[in-house]
C-alpha cells in the first residue's frame, strides 16, 4: 500500500498527498501542463519543481508536509497560557477581549497578540464568540472641523455593576471623537441634556450643529416613527435655536452609528473601570468622570481632525442661565400674581410700570431649580422652589456718600447766589 512509507500521517494529509501525486502524475503524462498542475494544487511554478524533484527522491512521503508532528517556535508556553486564563477569571472577568488585552500588556508585563489573547478566552470558554457581519455598509465621512458637528446620546446601562440603572450622557465631537462631556444621571431628560450643552458652549464655545435621537426632549414626532415637526420646537430645540445651533435628528440607530460604537467602549471598559476603583456613588462616578476618565478616554480614542482650525465661535452672550432654563408663558392676574405648577408668585411694585396686571410674562425654571420671572428683557421676580422671593443683597458701593466733588460744587453755587441778591438789594 503507498501509504507504508508515511509516518503519522493524518487523514487529511494523507488525501491531500494522494491529491497532489494524482496532478503530478497528470502532468507527467503530459495530460496537462506543469503550470495547470501548479494552479489546480494551488502552489507557485517554482514550489512544483522542488515537489516533483522530492517525489522522485523519496516517493510518497517527499509529498507530505513536513511541518506537521513539530512544535511551533512561536507556541506559548503551558504555564504561561495558565497564568493569562487565571488573571481572566479572577481579576478581569468582566472586561471584554480588547481591553482586556491592554491590561495583560499594561500591567503584568505579558506581550502577547491580542488574536492570540482573544482565541485562547474563547477556546476555554471564557467569552463568546462574535457573531458574523451583515450586508456592507460606507461609513459616512467625519465632518473636517471641529464644532462642525457634534453627537448627543445617552445610554442606560448597569454602570455599578448592580441593580442599579443609571443613564451615561455623552456629547462628543464628529470630527475628531473627542467626548466634551460625559456624566451619569438617573434618566435622560430636558434638564439633563440643557446641562450637558451649556457646560460644552461654556467651555468650548458656539458650535454649528448637533446631532441626536428623537426622544421627545429633542424633537416633537406627530406620529410614531415618522418624521419630526420642525415648526414645533420643544425647550431643547428652543435653546438651541436662539443660539443658531441647528439640531439635526437621527431615523435609525445605524445613524447614530458612530455614537452608538462609542457607547459599546464605554459599556465595555467604565463599569470595570468603576469597580477596580471602588466607586460606588454616582457622585464620585462623576467627579471620576469629570477629573480623570474621560482625559484617558480622549488620549486613546480621538482621533486627529481632516483640516486644521476649529468651527467652535466664542460665547458673547452671557444669559446662558435664561436661554437654558424651561420657559413658560403666562398672564399676570389683577393681584399681579401669576399662577404657575400650582402655586402663586407674588410680583412686586416694579419701576417698569404701575402695574404688571393684565401682561404676558415668561416665567424660567432653570437648572439649579430656582425661577425667575422676565417681562420682555427685564427681571420682575426671582424664587426658589417654594415660592418664596430671593431677595439680592444691597451693593456696598450702593451705601457710600456722594462724591465730594459734586458736593462742593453745589455749595459753591449757593454761595454764589447769596452774593448775587446782596448785589441786587
């Protein structure tokens, strides 16, 4: 049998030499051609005419592949496969392969591939498989500037580990993916997102368009999942608009693509991140935010801009605490109160006019949950929470005399005058 010669070889290996002898014997007779043989095996011209000068020389076994029964050089070694596996299961059992992988490197000094890291979790069953792409789809082109274009988006997740929900609030840029602000609240709301974008415009500036969801914060849907009302703006898309930033609505989550691949990294590493530091509140989840993670974050992942300079417009304005504030209309009673969420706001006397009775006045619930009453530009009232005014302390500057220049030149003039009736008398 032509397979004596042969030592441990596979079956596999085996069909495969019977595969390569039946075209080299093709080609010796002439039936096809040595290039033909070198294509249907799959191998170079030149690697055909080294095969076929071992098939003369040793037979059979000059076809088979002399790698197999020999230990890789590259292999790993046993204990050092063992270690990587315990330090997964004890200590970053949560983290997912990539950064995983960067610890290994980071912090113990283990210098292996991450296809290696990655195959060898999923041989032992240690994380799953990731399952197949879909169709092809073009990325759309990053905006070249930054302040172009910037993503807002929040994603509920298990942040503590536990069974708490808390909501991460991200606003990043579109042309570089630097994250600008990044804070966890109990729920994505108006107050919420109007904090997110004036820390942004305080800090950054005036930028030229936003990108976002049509959660009812953002935008008014008349019918569910069909196209938003842009004449009906809501308190968001009200601030927005009287800062000339336009706000743009997304139709799908494979829109909002590049946002949503941001949130599986920040799913994949904050929560670990969380716990190997032992924060527990969201508190400290934020001030760890705001001081340190979200600097680490910018350092690996942004990414530099297509065109140098920057679309961010310097803030001229400075009543950002009215334009991001939730503003209502309401008409002063004869008693000039105003009656709003079920309590009644006394107005005082004010210089503006005698009476405020029968005006339309905008009433601003703002952030830090104190409001104010305006009557066009000017400001009738302030309250906290409870109704009660917010009376502002009188100004030092407002308690000192009269210059005294002023003073002596009034008594210079009495003087004169006095002078003046002698004369006449």
């Amino acid at each position: 049998m032509p397979v004596c010669g042969m030592k441990r070889s596979t079956e596999a290996a085996w069909e495969r030499a019977m595969k390569v002898q039946e075209v080299m014997l093709r080609a010796m007779a002439k039936r096809i051609t040595w290039w033909q043989a070198a294509e249907i095996i799959g191998i170079s011209c030149r690697q055909m005419r080294r095969w076929l000068r071992r098939y003369e020389e040793h037979g059979y076994e000059g076809l088979r592949d002399r790698r197999r029964g020999r230990v890789s050089e590259k292999r790993v070694a046993l204990r050092q496969a063992e270690e990587v596996l315990r330090l997964y299961q004890d200590q970053y059992f949560d983290f997912n392969v990539r950064h995983f992988h960067e610890k290994l490197v980071a912090e113990h000094g283990i210098k292996l591939s991450y296809t290696w890291v990655k195959l060898a979790l999923q041989g032992a069953g240690l994380v799953k498989k990731g399952r197949k792409r879909g169709v092809h789809r073009k990325r759309r082109p990053r905006r070249p500037l930054p302040g172009m274009l910037l993503h807002i988006d929040g994603s509920q997740h298990q942040w503590f580990c536990d069974h708490r929900w808390y909501d991460l609030v991200v606003i990043m840029d579109d042309a570089t993916s630097e994250v600008y602000y990044a804070q966890l609240v109990e729920e994505e709301s108006t107050r919420t997102v109007m904090a997110g974008l004036r820390t942004v415009i305080e800090e950054q500036g005036l930028f030229c368009s936003l990108y976002s969801d049509r959660a009812s914060h953002f935008f008014l849907t008349p019918k569910a999942g069909g196209a938003v009302n842009h004449d009906r703006l809501t308190q968001v898309g009200r601030a927005l608009n009287e800062l000339g930033i336009q706000l743009i609505p997304a139709y799908s989550p494979q829109a909002r693509g590049r946002s949503e691949r941001g949130f599986g990294t920040w799913q994949g590493r904050l929560p670990q991140e969380l716990r190997l530091r032992g924060v527990a509140t969201l508190e400290q989840a934020n001030r760890f935010l705001r001081e340190k993670y979200i600097a680490e974050f910018n350092q690996r992942f942004s990414v530099p801009a297509g065109e140098k300079g920057t679309a961010f417009v310097p803030l001229r304005r400075k009543d950002l605490d009215l334009v991001f504030s939730l503003q209502h209309e309401r008409v002063v009673a004869r008693d000039n109160t105003v009656s709003f969420a079920n309590r009644v706001w006394q107005l005082e006397r004010s210089k503006l006019r005698a009476t405020l009775a029968g005006c339309r006045v905008s009433i601003h619930e703002h952030l830090d949950e104190t409001i104010s009453i305006t009557f066009g530009p000017h400001l009738v009232g302030r309250f906290n929470a409870e109704a009660v005014p917010l009376v502002t302390k009188p100004k030092d500057k407002a308690m000192e005399l009269p210059p005294l220049r002023k003073a002596t030149n009034y008594v210079a003039s009495l003087s004169g005058l006095e002078k003046s009736r002698q004369k006449a008398a």
